[in-house]
C-alpha cells in the first residue's frame, strides 16, 4: 500500500488531501467531518475583519448533463467574527492533532493588523498560516485579496510583514490573475515566504440571462465579477503550478488548487510538482465523501505502478514541461483510423476539412465499407481527429520512424541540424478529400 | 431441423453483453453519485452503488471492484443475474426524471469483469482464530458466509452434495445470464482465501449432522430447497416430462446440442424458472414453447421484464388452464396435455412437458434452536435471488463471529 504521508514545508497530514479555503472549510462541524472522512487537512475561510455577503452568490456553467463544469463565486471572505473562527480551529487542531489545519488571513495592508492577527492565530495552535492574496472579487475593491497579489512588491511587503512575527510555516495563495504568475511567486520567496499554493480563482462571468439580460449570478438584477473554478480551471492551473514549480528560483513547495476532483487530476498535479492538493468545487458539488476515491484512486494507481512514496512521482513531468523552441521538428505523426472501430459519424472528416488541414478523404456511405480516409499526403498529424473522434482508440497517431536526428527550432534556426523532408501536399490536397464519384 | 452450433452459441450468448470501456465511462459520468441512495438502500447487500460508479468515471477498477465485492462475495454473478429492474435500477432516481436508470448491472460487471479477468486479489485470509466452521451447502449463501468467516480467521470447510460448487450460480441462472465457467471462477475467487472444500459429500445422508456439531465450533446451513415439487396429475411420469431444474442443469453442463428439446414444449408454471426453462427450450431449437398457468395474467409470480423477455423469444403463454393429465401416444411418448378452461377441458399437443412448480424443502432436518447453528438462502428464506442468498450468507458470518469472538 503505497505511503501518502505527507511533509510540506514542515507541516504534516496523513496525506495530500486538503480542503482549500472555502466555503467547506467555514466552521469546527465541517472540518471535523471533513477530517472523519479522511481528509488530510483544512485551510480555514479566510479569516478577517467580518464581511457581510450578498445572498445569491455561486453561478455554474453546465457542460451538456454535466452540472458545475465551471463555477463561480462572488462570496466574500468568512462573515464570523475572528474570535470564534480562531476558537474552532483550535478546537480542532486539539481534537485532530495528526490533521493539517492552516489558517487563511486577509487584513488590511497595515503592518501592524498583520501582526495582530498572526499572533491570534499563533495561538490556536494552528500548524500555518495561508495569506489570501488572491481573492479576485469585492475584497480586491478594498484594496485585500488580488489587489495585493497582483502587484510583486506589495506581495513581498506583507509577507516580511507576516515573517516578522510568524513561528510556523507562512503559504502564500497567488491569483492566476496576472500576466505572469513567476513575478508574484518570486516576490512572495523574496519576502521569506514557506510555501506558495495556486491557483485561487479567474475572474469570470459565467452567463448572461437572456431574458432579462441579467449577468449571472443575479444580484436583485445586477452582477459582479466572480472567482471561476471547478473542472474547467484546471489546465490552467496545471500550467501555473508547472511554471512556478519550473522556475529556478522558486524552490518552496506547492500546494496545487484548481479543479481538482479525482485522483487522476491530484496525480497530475503532483507530477507537475504540488506537494499538497487543495479541494474545493468537487466538495461544494459532491462532499466530504470524495476523498475516499481520492485517496483509494491514488494509492491503487501507484501500487499498480510500483511508486511507493509521493516522493517518487512529485515532479516527474516537470522536466518534461519544455520551451516550444525545444520541441523536436523531426517528431513526424500520422493519424490512423481503425476501421473496425468507426461508426462512420464523419466528425473526424468536418473536423480535418474545416477546422484542420483536409487530410481525410470521404467515400461513399454505400459502398457498405470504410466511409472515411486518411490522405497520408496531407495528414500533419495535428491529433484533431483523434480529439474529436467519439470511439476509445479509433483514431490513434503513429509515429512515422524517419533517418534524421531530432532538431528543435531554436538549433535549427542556429544553422544546426536538418529537418526530415516532410510532404509536399499539405494545405495543396483538398482536391483529394472530396469524395470520390 | 437441429440447430447449428453456430447458432446455438448465438442464443445463448450474454443477453446483456459488456460494456466497452467507452460505454463505462459514458454511463458512469451520467450516475448523479446520490446521497443515501435509493439504488443501495434497494440492494439486499447494501453495495454503496455511487461510490463504486464513481470509481469507474475515476478509472479506478481496482476501488470500484472492491466497493461491490467488500459488501457482496458475489458481486460478479449478481451484476449479471440480479433482478435489478425490481431492486438497484428500479430505484434509480432517473427513473423519476422520466429516463433510463443507470445501467447499475452492467457497471457493476465492468468492473468486477476488470478484477475478475486479472484474478487480482482484494481480500485475504484474516489472522488465525483456531475455529472451525462447517458449511453445509456451497451455494453462495454458503460460500458468501464462507468467504467472510476466512476474513475473520477462521477455518472453513464446506460439504456440498453436487460435483461442483456454486449451487444453482453454477447449476440453474439460465446460461444466457449467467455461465458455469463464470460462475466457477466467482467461487474459486472465494475459495482461494482458504476454503476447504468437500463436494460429493451429502450431510444428513454421508455426514452426520452431529458429527459437524462435534467437529466444528459452529454449522451455517446453506443448502437450497429441494427438486420440483411434483404435480399430482396422471402422466407425469412419462419420459418426456422433465422438471425445470434438471433440465436447465443438464443444458449447463453439457455442449448445448446434448440437452434434449421437443419440437412442442409446454411449461407448467409461471414463476422465474419457469421463464428460464421456456425461453431456453425456444433457444434450444423448440418449434413451440408455451407456458401453461392455471392462473391469469396479473397472477403470474414472475417478474415482469421476465415475462416480457419471454413474449420476445416468442413463446406461448395458455392462461386459466389448470393441467388435468399428461397424455401418452401408442408409443408412450408425451403427445398432448388436458387442461381445464373456463369453457371445457382442452387438449394442448406436445411432446415434452417441463414441470416448474417450485421446489419442495430438503430432508435434512437441522437442530434449529441450537445456538451454534445458522441457516441462510432458499432453504431459509423459502426461494429467493442470489442477492438475497448472499446478504444472509454475509449476515450469519457477522453473527457467527460474534458467536466465536464473545461467547
């Protein structure tokens, strides 16, 4: 049974699992049953000066049957006072001793509210302290949240601040909305962060009524901008999480945030470098439960794969994450359909003809045998087909073996190396995909 | 005209074939994963059913296998012979959106099809007890308890009268639901956690029940309900009148053209066997098969979808014909059956009579105040499903180890 035991930047959990700050993590109930579900730690709701929130607050886009694909929130930072919110985590921290629990705090940018909070919330026994510099809506209006994430030197101000007086390990939570996430991740180290978590949310609109021409989530027929998340985040948090972990000078750990709902994607963002996973749309969608699959998922995926410890497969796709200069211009594909899968839909056809390069050629429906081709002349080997094909590996790329030794652009455009020949037909074959008469 | 092997192969393939793994993942991602849900609370087993869909949509076969087969030893063969339209998918809250439940049985067999076809390994042998416990009867009543009994450490040995194990699993699901070699592969699973085995070996008859008693710390009787209760009228002992069950068992373990069907087959009787026996002598090349009720339509004590599968292999249906005397021809060959109707007696040419009346009780007689004694499945619930087979086998080894670990 493979060990999920985990050490991130000195703070302990049975394993990688962790609620990200949010609405699950809002009171001692939830995170006790939280924790009793197997959770390996909580990140408390931000804690702050209370707010007072709006009542419709979450907006989802559907994807066909699939409910929450996105999800957004104009909720604000946790509406219970900081005593009581301070009390239950020590209440918990007391009652779950073994379970990661991190405080979230956002104040305001003054030196010396920094210190008071940190040293409240020193004292429940807390084992860090995660700084919400990322909240993209409403707190960023007063100055909190994104509005200091999003610019390098404030970020690096109060997390020496927060140094000045923290004894446990301080995570530094950054917004994915900045032209580059490197800059803010690198002035969070520059100010003695411990660790760093990502994504916190995009800003987003998720709809617009059409009726009534309200953005969505209504709000007595008005919107705001909200924090987007859920499964449709996650290939841009995989991103950032691979560009900070990839950046030489960031060598704190990463907590990964961002559509995380099964193990397979927790397994990805381990492999692109998190050293933790923090949850939170899934739960708000399918509860506590989830983790049971999490953790089973995980575990029986690297037994099946020998890998004993997260150790061996944390970061394992980093170097594999390159610069599209480095890429091999000899790697040549082609696609290939496997006729005794195709259930003729033709959607490869639409889609090579005319969103690619029109390499797949049409025969006719009654002849009774295959009704689509591929023009192996024209065929760049994009992977559109095998994308939008509806049949498990019908549509497979195959890699064509050619004499030439790899060569990326940036050697090639260094006068190094030689590109393998490759066909003279592509962008000139349309003629051939018409169907035959 | 016999039919070719072909296609004989053809009607007795799965009537429920396999998911491909598209297909799996497909119907996984539409399972809502409901809270409390209707579909595990309606299995007698209790299979978290969201959980295990959730693990396939995950692709984690392994999990979700185990999920099914922690609760239910027989996990594989219920997925494919539970009645699952009255039980899990009946319960299914899509059927109250106006759609297709969930395909919770075929899910089910993907995923223990996965561990199954591997032959991984999810349970082992719990640390030794020192107990001993009988098993009379290796249905899977028996063997459920058995499987659960050797999780907790004790040693199990189990007494089965037939050749083979697996009881009516291996014996009597109609081959196009169920296969003895599937059947058996299910149990070797079981019996490979440290099962001993002795088959050909009847108890009350070979065995004393005493001698179990004084042998082992504690007896689970398991051992199914008796042959086909017999039907009272002349002619019933012609050659050509054969009771369901022999006939179904003798289809299962023999190459198909080797079970004897008439060219007019009636089956008497109207319960779930008598479904299997009347769309399998259709399958096996009868030019008729009709079943024979001595009661109405609305009586009938078959599931519905069992009489809709029926009407769809073509079979006959007489109803309100309550059967008189089987009638011989010069040769003493069944050629005909009387029936009384609400219009008069009528004869119903044919010349093979299947008898599916129910089955009558065993003649082991079991000390049942006895507190080291258990019983579970047909021969205690009076007839039922696997499902319910397994849920009591489960239930009596919770309560038999309670037995050897307190008192």
């Amino acid at each position: 049974m493979a060990d999920l035991r985990t050490n991130f930047a000195g703070i302990e959990s049975p394993n990688p699992f962790w609620l990200a700050s949010g609405p699950p993590t809002n009171t001692y109930g939830q995170v006790a049953k939280a924790f009793d579900e197997g959770w390996g730690g909580a990140v408390w709701k931000t804690i702050g000066e209370p707010i007072i929130n709006v009542f419709s607050r979450y907006g989802s886009v559907d994807l066909g049957q699939t409910r929450m694909m996105g999800f957004n929130n104009i909720e604000l930072i946790s509406d219970r006072p900081i005593v009581e919110n301070l009390k239950e985590i020590a209440e918990v921290k007391r009652n779950y001793p073994k379970h990661a629990v991190i405080a979230s705090l956002m104040v305001e940018s003054k030196r010396e509210a920094w210190h008071g909070m940190v040293k409240q919330t020193e004292d429940t026994g807390a084992d860090g302290i995660e700084l919400n510099f990322g909240c993209p809506h409403g707190m960023s209006e007063r100055g909190m949240g994104s509005a200091v994430g999003q610019v390098p030197d404030y970020t690096c101000q109060i997390v020496e601040w927060v140094k000045e007086v923290a004894t446990i390990p301080v995570i530094v939570k950054l917004t994915p909305n900045v032209t580059d996430i490197t800059y803010i991740a690198r002035a969070a180290v520059k100010g003695g962060a411990d660790a760093l978590s990502l994504i916190n949310t995009i800003n987003s609109i998720v709809g617009v009524d059409l009726a009534t021409f309200e953005p969505q989530p209504s709000v007595a027929g008005k919107s705001s901008h909200g924090g987007y998340c859920g499964p449709a985040v996650k290939p841009i948090a995989l991103h950032l999480v691979s560009a900070v972990a990839g950046d030489p000078s960031v060598e704190i750990p990463i907590s990964g945030i961002g559509g995380i709902g099964s193990w397979r994607d927790a397994a990805e963002f381990i492999a692109l470098g998190a050293g933790t996973l923090q949850v939170c749309t899934a739960v708000m969608h399918y509860g506590f439960r989830i983790v049971e699959d999490l953790i089973d998922g995980l575990s029986n995926w690297m037994d099946e794969r020998g890998h004993r410890t997260l150790a061996d497969i944390r970061g394992r796709a980093l170097p594999r994450v390159a610069k599209w200069e480095d890429l091999d211009l000899n790697y040549h594909l082609l696609a290939h359909i496997d006729q005794d899968k195709c259930i003729k839909c033709e959607l490869c056809w639409t889609a090579c003809e005319d969103g690619a390069h029109q390499a797949i050629r049409r025969l006719p429906r009654d002849n009774g045998g295959p009704v689509v081709e591929i023009i192996e002349e024209a065929c760049v080997g994009c992977n559109l087909c095998a994308v939008v094909c509806p049949v498990q590996d019908c549509i497979t790329m195959r890699q064509v073996p050619n004499d030439y030794s790899p060569v990326s652009w940036k050697e090639y455009a260094a006068g190094k190396g030689k590109l393998a020949p490759r066909s003279e037909h592509f962008h000139t074959a349309t003629w051939a995909s018409r169907p035959k008469s | 005209m016999p039919l070719s092997e072909e296609q004989l192969a053809k009607n007795f393939a799965d009537i429920a074939p396999a998911l491909t793994n598209d297909a799996a993942l497909l119907e996984a991602t539409k399972c809502l994963y409901c809270h409390d849900a209707p579909c595990t609370i309606a299995c007698p087993t209790h299979i978290d059913v969201p959980a295990f869909i959730k693990k396939i949509a995950t692709g984690n076969l392994r999990g979700s296998a185990r999920v099914i087969l922690d609760p239910n030893p027989f996990g594989h063969s219920c997925a494919r012979a539970c009645p699952v339209e009255v039980l899990c998918e009946g319960a299914c809250v899509l059927n109250d959106r106006d759609e297709q439940p969930i395909k919770i049985a075929l899910l089910q067999r993907h995923a223990t099809d996965y561990v199954l076809e591997r032959k991984l390994k999810l349970f082992e042998a719990g640390k030794r007890t020192g107990k001993r416990v009988a098993i009379v009867g290796a249905g899977p009543a028996g063997l459920a308890c058995a499987r659960d009994l050797r999780r907790c450490g004790h040693e199990v040995t189990v007494f089965e009268a037939k050749p083979q194990p697996g009881g009516l699993n291996t014996y009597g699901i109609a081959e196009y639901k169920l296969k003895s070699d599937v059947a058996l592969a299910e149990v070797q699973d079981i019996l490979d956690l440290g099962v001993e085995l002795k088959t050909g070996v009847t108890v009350g008859k070979d065995v004393p029940f005493d001698r179990l008693l004084a042998d082992f710390h504690a007896v689970f009787v398991g051992v199914g309900l008796g042959s086909t209760k017999a039907l009272g009228i002349p002619g019933e002992d012609l050659p050509g009148v054969v009771d369901a069950l022999t006939f179904i068992e003798h289809l299962k373990t023999h190459p198909y053209r080797e079970t004897t069907v008439g060219r007019h087959v009636v089956v008497i009787g109207a319960g779930n066997t008598a479904i299997d026996a009347v769309t399998q002598a259709k399958r096996l090349g009868a030019a008729a098969a009709t079943i024979v009720y001595r009661r109405g339509e609305a009586d009938m004590p078959c599931y519905h979808y069992e009489y809709e599968l029926a009407k769809r292999d073509g079979c006959g249906f007489r109803f309100n014909a309550a059967p008189q005397r089987i009638i011989a021809n010069g040769s003493g060959a069944v050629a005909g059956i009387e029936v009384r109707t609400s219009s008069g007696n009528e004869t119903i040419p044919c010349d093979m009579v299947i008898v599916a009346i129910g089955q009558g009780e065993r003649g082991l007689v079991v000390p049942r105040n006895d507190p080291r004694v258990f019983t579970g499945g047909d021969c205690a619930n009076g007839g039922a499903e696997i499902v319910n087979a397994t849920a009591e086998g489960v239930a009596a080894a919770k309560r038999i180890h309670e037995r050897l670990t307190n008192g």
